[in-house]
C-alpha cells in the first residue's frame, strides 16, 4: 500500500530524509519512532504530497507523490501533530466541510457525515461546538476530518499528545477498528507503550534514515525467556548465541533474555543442554518483549558498533 524507496529531502539547510527505503502492507498499522530531529514528521509530509521530495520515489496506493499530488490526497489521510479544527462549527458542520474540501458532493456528503459520526463514536455530540468538546473528542473529529472521504491510507503525527489515559484508550480502540475496516496506518509517536496497543510493525528512525523495521509479531511482541544462573558464567552469552533457533537479546555472567524457536519440548532441550555444559541454572522464567525493549536494543545495537 506505501512503498518508499531512496526517498530524501533537503531543507535549505540540511538533509531531513536521506536515502529512505520502506514497505507498509495494506491494512498494517506501522508504528513510525525515532528521537525528535529523526524525520518522522517530514517523512509524513512527504507521504502525504504536502512537501516535495528532492529524490527518490514514494507511493500511496500505486500513485507516485511526486507526480500526481492531488490523486494521492484523495487516497489518504493526514492528522498532523497541531491539528486545527473550526471552534465554531458544531462537530456535523465540521465534518460536512471536510467531506466537500475532499471533493465530496450531493448525498455524497451527507452519508460520509453520517457513517463518520458512527466510526468516530460522536453522533451524540454532533451539534456541540468543537470548542466544546473535550480533548479526546477533539481528537476524534479531526481523525474524523482525516477520514470522512474513507482513505485508504491514514498518516498520524503524535495523535496521543496531551490526551489523558482514558482518552488514550480510546484512540487506541478506534485505530485499530479502521485497522479491521481496511484502512493502512502509520502513526508516529513517543508513547511507545501506546503504540504497543496497536502495532503491527515498527519502523525506526535515526538522523533522517530508517535504521531498522520489524514486525511485531516478529520482534516486540514475541515471547522471550529469561535463563537465571545461581553462579555467575561469563561464557553464558557466547553459548547460546552458538546455538540455532536461540536468538540472544541481553546477556551477562548472570542471566540472559532469549527468543527460542519451539515448543514445550525445545525449552526443555535448553534447559537439559545449559546444565549438561556446566551452567547452574536456577530458572527459566517466560516473559514479552515490549515495543520499548526492541526499540532500545536496537539503538544500543547501533551504539555498540
């Protein structure tokens, strides 16, 4: 649904993007994190054809940003970090203006308000003034705004900042209902335990380039194993890491945090092996492994070398 490939941008004054390369599958939901100065929000600019790329080729459903701009707006959506919203517009009136800004018309516009209401849960609300409602139900019509003429693509830049855990939740919730009606995301945060909540794959930048991507049912949200030794073992790490179907995260003398390919049978196998080699093991204890942990290893891993 997005592929990117040598995708750079220059400011006047620096390079923003700098040979970038990614694929987001259809119906993904991409979770897009780095530190600030990363790139993550030029990257989103330039998905969504509001800046133009100095080189390199970008596609939203097929269509080229570069070339044709206009068509790319008609398939996606943009939630930026500081939305605006019209405060004296009741919520109906705001989405009604969304839908004509997108090229919406006649009867058109009023089914796409109406279904809108219901994807975004504020048909109760629908005659209050936006500068009425709360931040999480602010948040919700410009999302709202963002899809009323149903994208295939939708592009979020901080989408949880400010809200409070409640309304946390329940961003969380509707992102993953428009994930189950079709619509490919990409969302760029600093909550990294929020884009846990709904996360297929992780995408990570660092000083305008992707430094890895990961899906998460590969990496983040893979079970791992913790192997605890009653005497320490300097040789633990290089051990396991010998070994096939192990996949060593953390290692010291005195533990080690693991991936291990298999069932019951192959952590049994592990731990008859560790103790036929000499390792004291005092447990095995089984565990997740948060989007935060493989975001930090992998930027530890990058500081190692």
């Amino acid at each position: 649904m997005i592929e990117v490939r040598d995708l750079s941008f220059e400011y006047p004054t620096a390079r923003a993007l700098d040979h970038v390369s990614f694929t987001v599958e259809e119906g993904a939901i991409a979770a897009l994190v780095g530190p600030n100065g990363a790139g993550k929000t030029t990257l989103l600019r330039n998905l969504a054809a509001l800046e133009r790329p100095y080189s390199g080729t970008a596609l939203v459903d097929g269509i080229d940003v570069r070339d044709r701009p206009r068509a790319v707006h008609k398939k996606l959506g943009f939630l930026q970090d500081f939305f605006g919203l019209y405060d004296d517009l009741t919520v109906i009136q705001c989405l009604t203006y969304a839908a004509m800004a997108n090229g919406l018309r006649g009867r058109a516009v009023q089914e796409a308000v109406n279904k809108t209401l219901d994807r975004i849960d504020l048909r109760a609300h629908k005659e209050k003034l936006a500068k009425q409602l709360s931040r999480g139900m602010r948040q919700r019509l410009a999302i709202g705004q963002a899809i009323v003429h149903e994208p295939k693509v939708l592009l979020l830049d901080e989408p949880a900042s400010g809200l409070d855990p409640d309304a946390r939740r329940d961003l969380s919730a509707l992102l993953r209902e428009l994930q189950g009606q079709g619509i490919t995301q990409i969302v760029s945060s600093h909550i990294l335990a929020e884009l846990e909540d709904y996360s297929t794959e992780m995408i990570i930048m660092e000083d305008g380039r992707v430094k890895s991507q990961q899906g998460v049912e590969e990496g983040p949200a893979a079970t791992v194993f913790t192997i605890e030794l009653a005497s320490a073992n300097d040789g633990l790490g290089k051990w396991l890491g010998a070994r096939a179907g192990i996949t060593v995260h953390q290692a010291d003398g005195a533990r080690a945090m693991v991936s291990l390919e298999g069932d019951a049978g192959a952590r049994a196998q592990l731990l008859k092996d560790l103790v036929g080699a000499g390792f004291e093991v005092a447990g095995i204890s089984e565990t997740k492994r948060s989007l935060a942990d493989a975001y930090f290893e992998e930027v530890s891993r990058g500081d190692r070398s």
